[in-house]
C-alpha cells in the first residue's frame, strides 16, 4: 500500500507533556528523540510552551534541543514552533544559529504566531498584535542570519545564512499559507488544526488543502516545496492496548479540547477518536487510517506524535519503532542510509 508519494521524511514530535517532573519530562523526552535517531526516522520536533505545564512543558526550545544535538549525531532536530511574537527576533537568530553549528548543520527553525493569551499577557504584549509582530520579527531574524546589518550597524556572530533556508512557518490560514510560500519557507501543519463554526465537522483535508494550494500558488519558481504535517500516531502490539491507552489519554484531554472550541463528540471512545484526528491501533489499524488521510498525499515531511493519547514512556518507544519498521514503510517512506548535513 504504497501511498504517499511525496513523502520525502519522518519525523517524531513532542510536546512534553509526560505526567512527571520537569527535570524528568525533559529526560523522557530527549531518550525518545535519541530512540527516533536509532530507529532510522529523519527528523525530530519539540514545542515552545510558555507557562502552561498541561499545555507543553518547555519555554526554552533551544537550550534543550542542544542537550538533545549533544546525545545525537544523524537526527535533525526541529523546532515546532518557536512562538515568535514573545521572542527577542535577534536573540532567536543568535541562539538559532549557535545551535545550528553546535548540531553540524542538522537544525530546523519552525516559527509561528501562536501561543495562549495569557502569556502574551505575562511577557507584557498584546496578543490581538500578533500576527503584526510575527511579520516584524521574521523579517529581523532572517536580516540577522544572513549577515546583514542590524538597527544600529551591527551584524550577527556568528552568521548561518544556511538557517534562511531551513525556516518553517506554521499556521491555520489560506493567508498563513500564501505567506510561507512567498517567502519560499517550508509550510508547517498541524494535527489540531480549529474547526470553523459553519463547518464544525470538516475534515483536516477539507481544511487543510486550500492552504496548501494557496502555499504552492505562491512560491517562487524553482522553489522546492517543503509541507509538513503533524498526526496523532499511537501505534501497539496489540489493539486492545492502543484502544486502552486512547481512551485513558482522550478522556483526560477531552475538557481542554472542548475549552479550545471545538465540538463535542460526546464520550464514546470511537467519537473521541475520530474528532482529535487520532491514528490509533496496531500497525495494520495504523496503516488503513493513515492512508485516509489524503493530505498526507500531498505533504513531503510527515511528523507523529502520541499526543493526546499520551500512553507511558516505554509504549511511546515502542510506538516509535512500530511505526518506523512498519507503518511508515508499508505507506511509502523509506528509511535514508545516511543523512548530509545541509
């Protein structure tokens, strides 16, 4: 069942929401992207979440992804996202590309507009500005990174002019999508991507195809397109397993999902499924549903994560290499004997 043409890589994503201490979440975190590097997948994405501790556990996206570079060699190591209206544009560019040095060129710098009001709030900004400062923001980083000089005349040490080619943006928006493509970024997708209220049942392909048409129709010729999508993937030896661990983890999630605006699918394990866009069962259960998906007919980079299902640390590695020995395979991707710095 070979479906996804475009697929070019695999990824594993984390938003580190592990039920234990920080100092231990952050652990748990780094063995499975170390885990993800041994089982042949070619990318790896962390979350920036400020504030929050149910939401994501990790405000400091860069110091913990150069523990991570440290313990790893092939991997690329993402950031999904780095909320970039609550940053300082220059510090982002500075870290981003020590970091990038540091990994030998295996970086990938995902940024996005988002982030919860609050914490807007709390960094003592506006969040109905976002989007205006995303702008700004961007065009700093990019500015800093490719050497050229800053407010004041100054210039960025080090440079990475590598990095302008590595930036991802996410969104929700036809306009977020025509905006990655003009400035020729790879398009970042997400897994939890918001329902409007006329079509609260819609599909993440119904949804998520006019973005990815507006980001094609605007980039640059001879710009290579770069899509990336998220999916919530819990993969288990056995079904009644995966099964159990859903309905623990969906149930625990369902309050902040319906408190995020989206529509209630009542209690029944099945409903719950279908409406946090899940992936759930044995490989060959993972497989079917996957290939349903059709937008993954179009993406390039496919990232899973076990969120929400959150099943124990030792079922996410194993899920891990389900996926990567079986799933992923049998759906068209194929593992890269190496992987060359870029």
């Amino acid at each position: 069942m070979k479906r996804f043409a475009n697929l070019k890589r695999l990824g594993f994503f984390t938003r580190l929401l592990d039920e234990a201490s920080a100092a231990e979440r952050y652990r748990i975190a780094a063995e499975q992207i170390v885990h993800a590097e041994q089982a042949g997948l070619d990318s790896a994405w962390i979350a920036q979440h400020h504030f929050h501790e149910r939401e994501g556990g990790l405000p400091s996206p860069f110091t913990f992804l150069g523990y991570v570079a440290a313990q790893t060699s092939r991997i690329r190591l993402g950031t999904g996202i780095v909320t970039l209206p609550l940053e300082n544009a220059v510090r982002v560019a500075e870290d981003a590309a020590v970091l990038d040095l540091l990994c030998n060129g295996r970086f990938e710098l995902g940024v996005g507009t988002g982030g919860n009001p609050s914490a807007f709030a709390a960094f003592g900004l506006d969040s109905a500005r976002r989007n205006e400062v995303f702008a700004r923001n961007l065009d700093i980083v990019r500015q800093a990174l490719t050497g050229k000089p800053l407010h004041g005349g100054d210039t960025l040490y080090p440079q990475r002019p590598q990095l302008d080619k590595r930036i991802w943006q996410a969104t929700f928006s036809v306009a977020g999508g025509v905006r990655a493509g003009e400035a020729g970024d790879g398009l970042l997708l997400s897994r939890t991507q918001p329902r409007t209220k006329e079509a609260p049942n819609a599909s993440l392909a119904e949804i998520q195809y006019p973005i990815i048409d507006a980001y094609l129709a605007a980039l640059p010729p001879g710009c290579e397109p770069r899509i990336m999508a998220s999916r919530s993937v819990f993969v288990a030896d056995d079904r009644g397993d995966a099964l159990r661990f859903a309905d623990i983890g969906l149930r625990r999630a369902r309050p902040q999902f319906l408190k995020g605006g989206h529509a209630d699918p009542g209690e029944a394990l099945e409903a719950m499924i279908a409406a946090f866009d899940t992936h759930v069962g044995d490989a060959g259960d993972v497989i079917a549903s996957l290939a349903s998906d059709t937008t993954l007919d179009r993406v390039t980079d496919l990232v899973f994560q076990v969120h929400s299902v959150d099943p124990p640390h030792p079922h996410v590695l194993r899920s891990i290499d389900l996926v990567a020995g079986t799933v992923a395979p049998a759906l068209g991707w194929t593992r890269a004997a190496t992987v060359s710095p870029r």
